[in-house]
C-alpha cells in the first residue's frame, strides 16, 4: 500500500535509511514530569522539537490538539499516537505497588488517522507468570497491525519485559533478539529496542530482526555523552535511529542535545543497505557488507536463476 510507504519515509528518512523519533507522551504513562509538567513547557519544547532534524514525535491523543499547530506545515517532524497505555513506569516510581506490566489500547486507529498520524505505537509485554496474558498481548498487537494496514498507517512497537523490576533482562542480547523478533513477526513496522550495551551484541540483536530497530533512551542515569555513545553504537550496529525523550527533553540544553542526537544519527555513519531492505526475493544481506550495485546484482541473478527454474520445468 503506497500510504503506508509515503509514511515510513517520513518516519525514517531514505537518505539515510534512519530517523530520530522523539516520545513525548509520558504524561500518559507517569503524569507530570520535568519536561512536560504543563502545557505552556509542552509547547515551548515543541517550538524546539519542530525546528529540528527529528523525523517524528510521538504525542497521546489528548494532548495532540493542543500542541497540532506545532506540527503544520512543511519539513515538520511527523506526529505519532501512542494508542496503548502501560502500568510500567507509575509502578517503576512506586506510585502503585504492581510487579507485573499490564496493558490496554485507550485510542483508536480511526482515531489516529483522524487526528492526521502518521504512525501509532503499542507496547507488546512478554513474560508473564501467567501465559494467557502473554497470548493476549500478542492477540492485541496483531489486531493493531491488521488494522493499520487497512489504512496505510506504520506500527512501532516496543517489547517490554513484565517483570519489569529484574532490569538486567531489559538489556539482556538473547531476551532482545526473541522479543524484537516476535515484534517483526507479528507485524511491526519499526521495532523500538533498549540498547545491549555494546555494537557487537547489539548487531545480534539488528540482523535476527527484519524490521527497522530504533533504540530507546535506556535507563535514566548516565551521562549524554554516554547516551551519545549508545546511540553511536547502535547506530554502527546496523540501527535505524533513535526514539529518545526524556534523555533530550530533560537535558539542560534541549536544541543542542538535540542537534547531537540527530547529527550522530544522519551524519556520522555512510546510509546502510541492510536497514530496510533486508531480503529481496530470498537474497539477504544482513551483514551489511557489499555496496548497493553489489546487492541489486545479486537480487537480479536470483530474479533470472528463478525465471530459468519455472521455464525450464
């Protein structure tokens, strides 16, 4: 469907084969935090967000009408619904005393489409003591998925452990590779991925995955400079950019940290091949080796291999 490839190429620019896609609707998620603690803040930083290199900005439903001024016009970064909200991170401050994630789609894709997205993000939760509500999350997601490609609308979806308290496994490689799998199996577009702390473990991570993998900002200590080299690392892995907030929202130079963040992302690394297009009629290039010439040839004797089998046959 043309809709939904004139939207990822929003979402993740061609001439780079990557984007940077900025969440910032964790009022639905947490309430009022530093950075979005009214709406006057809000704006202020959309002002900011608006004027930069980002690609997307994913914004709740509620809080879209307020800031949509803020995305009109052209060269603008695309708006993004989060439709799906999640217990994760009030029970992480320890507002609520819950020790599992529980999930639940609060907008519709009507409603996103509406609202002129042009993208919605849902969480898929894995990993829960009770394996019916693992079955239930899968069942949600490819209910969205399936909805979205009726419409042309891309889906980003974020794997979160449910036991979200034991924080090693958030950036554990083998929980990675299954869980950003079972992402792309059920049908994201854009898989949003915690980083495994190294480029050599996270390449794992990338070449197990078909889709597109942006990275999240991980945990909230550190430093920007080291952000910055996660970001790097993800992106010398074979990642398709960042969704990044809080790490750039709370900095205390926002349009510089932001400036950092995309110039990492566009400009530090040449355009890599094996991004979005992966497998071509059964040709992979997965490890990123080879130019373009290389790859279109290889796509091309498969094309004539396969020809000859069928006629000759």
């Amino acid at each position: 469907m043309y809709g939904k490839k004139i939207r990822m190429g929003r979402l993740i620019d061609p001439k780079y084969g990557r984007g940077v896609i900025i969440p910032y609707a964790h009022g639905l998620l947490q309430g009022p935090i530093p950075g979005l603690e009214n709406i006057n803040e809000i704006n202020r930083y959309m002002e900011i967000f608006r004027k930069s290199r980002a690609t997307g900005i994913i914004l709740s439903y509620g809080y879209l009408k307020y800031s949509a001024d803020y995305l009109i016009g052209r060269c603008v970064p695309s708006p993004i619904l989060i439709i799906d909200w999640i217990n994760m991170t009030k029970a992480y401050r320890g507002n609520v005393p819950y020790d599992e994630v529980r999930t639940g789609i609060c907008t519709s894709i009507e409603d996103a489409v509406r609202a002129g997205s042009d993208g919605v993000m849902t969480y898929l939760t894995l990993g829960f003591e009770d394996p019916s509500l693992e079955a239930e999350e899968i069942k949600k997601n490819g209910i969205v998925v399936k909805e979205c490609e009726k419409v042309g609308l891309p889906v980003i979806i974020e794997p979160v452990m449910a036991r979200f308290k034991d924080k090693d496994i958030f950036y554990d490689k083998d929980y990675l590779k299954i869980n950003d799998r079972i992402a792309a199996e059920i049908g994201a577009d854009i898989v949003k991925s915690q980083y495994t702390g190294d480029p050599e473990t996270f390449r794992e991570v990338v070449e197990n995955c078909a889709a597109p993998i942006m990275i999240a900002g991980g945990p909230r200590s550190g430093t920007m400079e080291e952000t910055f080299e996660m970001i790097r690392g993800s992106v010398k892995a074979g990642g398709a950019g960042t969704i990044v907030g809080r790490k750039i929202f709370q900095s205390e130079d926002i349009e510089k940290c932001l400036s950092e963040v995309c110039k990492i992302v566009y400009d530090e690394f040449p355009k890599s091949n094996d991004i979005q297009i992966r497998c071509i009629n059964g040709v992979c290039n997965s490890s990123g080796s080879g130019t373009e010439k290389d790859l279109v040839e290889k796509i091309a004797s498969q094309v004539i291999f396969e020809y000859k089998n069928k006629i000759s046959k």
